[in-house]
C-alpha cells in the first residue's frame, strides 16, 4: 500500500510521517500540562488544543479510508 503524501511548504510529508508529528506534538503537550499555572504555558496549551482540533481534520481528509469501515 502506497502512502498518500501532502505538499506543505515545498515538502512532502507522508501520512505516517504526519500522524507521528500529531503524536510528538500530543507528547509535548502532555509534558506542559503539570506547568500551565504558568500564563505562557496555559496559552500555549489553549492555542495547541485548537491547532491540534484543525490538523485532525486536515489528517483525516488524507489517510485513506479503510474497507469495511464505517462510513460517516
């Protein structure tokens, strides 16, 4: 199976590669959320969540539907 690939800014970036971004991303974020007393942290934080919100829309729109799937 072939992965799809999305152009962003004259690069390519693969499925795989774009959800394991997703997932580094989570991470980070995951690691910030004991310091959100801290204003920028907590702004940070709010921010990432709408980011992180319309990414998964765009990741959605590129990985391939499997079969037998559920349909929307």
């Amino acid at each position: 199976m072939a992965l799809r690939r999305v152009r962003i800014r004259g690069d390519r970036l693969g499925v795989g590669e774009a959800a394991r971004v997703v997932q580094q991303l989570d991470g980070l974020s995951r690691r910030m959320e004991p310091h959100a007393g801290y204003r920028p942290v907590r702004e940070y934080l709010a921010d990432f969540d709408d980011a992180r919100r319309a990414r998964m829309l765009l990741l959605a729109d590129i990985i391939p539907s499997s079969p037998g799937g559920t349909p929307a």
